[in-house]
C-alpha cells in the first residue's frame, strides 16, 4: 500500500494513471464488505484505488501497489477520475465534502435506507465496475450553496452545503425571532422553529420534511421554508438562482439559534446573528449511469403508487388497434 498526496489538478491524473477515490460508511460490515470487494475489483482491472485514513484502517485493501492511503481533506480527490461512495446519503454527504473543490464527479452505492443521491444498488456491483472501467458515465452538475454568518458587520463563519442551510432554535422551549430578507428587501418576520434554504438537490430531503416542494434537480433556483411558523404568511418559496436569502435573529427575545448544513457542519448562532445563504461558487458533480427520468427517481424511492397509469403511449396503441 503507498501513501502520499494527490497527483494532478482534479480528473485523471497527469501522470496517465487511472486513479478512483472509495468512500465508505465505515460504520457499516456490509459496506465495508461491498467496498473492499469493489477496491479489489478496481485493481485487477488496472485502476489505483485511493482512500483516507480512517477508511483504510477498516476497508480489507489488498494489492498493495494498486493503492493510496491519503489524510482527509478538499484536496484528497485531486487527480482522481471519480468518487465511489458506499453507504447512504449521509455518507455521500460526507464524500461531497472530499470532493467539491476538485470538481471530481461522486458515484452512489446506496446501502441506505432510501439513498435519493446514489446511483448503484449493491447487487449491481459488476455492472457498476464495467461502467467505471469503461468510463460508462456521465456527470450531472448539482447547484451548492455558500452559507455566510455575520454578527454586525463582522463575518464569524463560512461554510456551504449540498443540500440545505437550516437556521433553527437552540433550546426546545423557545421560539426564533427572525426577519426573512430576500435580494435585500425585507420579506416578512417569523415567530418560528426554523429556517431551511434549500437547493433543488436537498428539495427531497429536510426541505421535504418540512413541507416544502420537491423540485426537479435541472430547475436553476433556490428554495426558502419556514418552519412551524407562527405567522399569517409563511408558505415555502422557490426563488431565483441569483437571489440572495438572509435569515436575521431579532436581538432583545434572548432566542439564541443554530445553523446546521448539511445535517453535517454546525455554527451557534447569538441573538443579532445574520445568515446569508447564495448559490455556491462550486457545484457537486453527481455521476449517472442511466438516463431514467427523474420522475422514475422519485417513484421508486418513495414507493408511490402508479398502479391504473396507462400513458400517452398506451392511448396511441390503442387508437391504433381501434383504426383511430
């Protein structure tokens, strides 16, 4: 096994050699089994297998010519082709992390409960290796967003996040004061237990939860949901990719918060606090290896009953057997 740090600048690295990232939910003895089954399999077939630290110290990594051992990091997937991510989408979440600054496309494994980001399921897994090798593929760019947090005019924290920002209450027993602001205009003032922006990718996600609406992944916008608000207006709403959202704390209710991203990376929020949430410098690029509509998506992972649907193309056969 050799150790050492990325080659190239993000995609296949310039010293030609064919180099996959693996990402596993390393609390997991079946994804650990699936991934070091895959990292064999990816090695047989010419390709260098590169891990993290804490990955490694679990995953059974075998050939030790055909693998990488590097630290954890926004430049531990540079020089690597693609990301292969087993587990569910928290664990996606956590590749996103690795992967976003290099641009480097992820490939979902889902061992997850409904896995919405992945595009594998584990008994594909000799198909989902053809593909790799053949570079069968295609990447689906996925808006970001930036997240600022300002206490007066000084910036505090900055972070991002793929599927959501959520400004919610620190304590159980108290209400958030907040002011909305979009595109620098007041919007409206909540008594609540939370804000969610969320992009089209997190739509299915907390955003859904919170009942807000689900949003195909090819919209360009960003969405706004408030949660449990006490408030004569307080409906989700779908705003432009362009726009800006500002959650402000109102100072003097004692209310403090807390910004969650991506269920992942947290700031605690004092009253006063300014939260400024725009689309992300950097998408995630998701890898795809089939071209199923995203309404096919949906169904399956929410098991939605279709059964009676017949289709346009149904009717057409049928007119034609009537010499309609």
């Amino acid at each position: 096994m050799t150790s050492g740090g990325p080659a190239g600048s993000g995609g296949p690295a310039s010293d030609g050699v064919r180099r996959v990232f693996v990402v596993v939910n390393n609390r997991r003895t079946d994804a650990l089994d699936v991934a070091s089954k895959m990292c064999a399999s990816l090695g047989r077939h010419g390709l260098v297998v590169r891990v993290i630290e804490q990955d490694a110290e679990v995953l059974t990594l075998t050939d030790d010519e055909r693998c990488e051992v590097v630290p954890g990091g926004p430049e531990a997937c540079v020089g690597c082709e693609l990301v292969v991510v087993v587990g569910g989408d928290g664990t996606i979440l956590r590749a996103a992390e690795l992967a976003r600054e290099s641009g480097t496309p992820l490939l979902g494994v889902n061992l997850g409960h409904v896995g919405f980001l992945a595009e594998a399921e584990p008994e594909d897994i000799e198909h989902t290796i053809t593909a790799i090798v053949d570079r069968a593929y295609r990447a689906e760019e996925r808006i970001t967003l930036d997240v600022s947090v300002f206490e007066g005019k000084r910036l505090v924290a900055s972070t991002w996040a793929l599927n959501e920002a959520s400004v919610e209450k620190a304590a159980r027993e108290r209400m958030l004061e907040v002011v909305v602001e979009i595109d620098g205009r007041p919007l409206s003032r909540w008594g609540c237990d939370g804000v969610v922006c969320s992009t089209p990718t997190g739509s299915t996600a907390y955003n859904f939860s919170a009942g807000g609406p689900v949003v195909w992944p090819e919209v360009q916008a960003l969405l706004i949901v408030p949660i449990s608000a006490h408030a004569l207006f307080a409906r989700p709403m779908v705003v432009a990719p362009t726009s800006v959202m500002a959650v402000e704390l109102i100072s003097g209710n004692g209310a403090a918060g807390v910004l969650w991203c991506d269920g992942r990376r947290t700031v605690d929020l004092p009253t006063g606090a300014r939260i400024e949430v725009r689309r992300g410098h950097a998408p995630i690029h998701l890898a795809r290896l089939h071209d199923a509509p995203f309404t096919d998506r949906l169904v399956a992972k929410f098991d939605l009953p279709v059964s009676g649907w017949r289709g346009a193309g149904e009717r057409r056969r049928n007119e034609r057997a009537r010499g309609g």
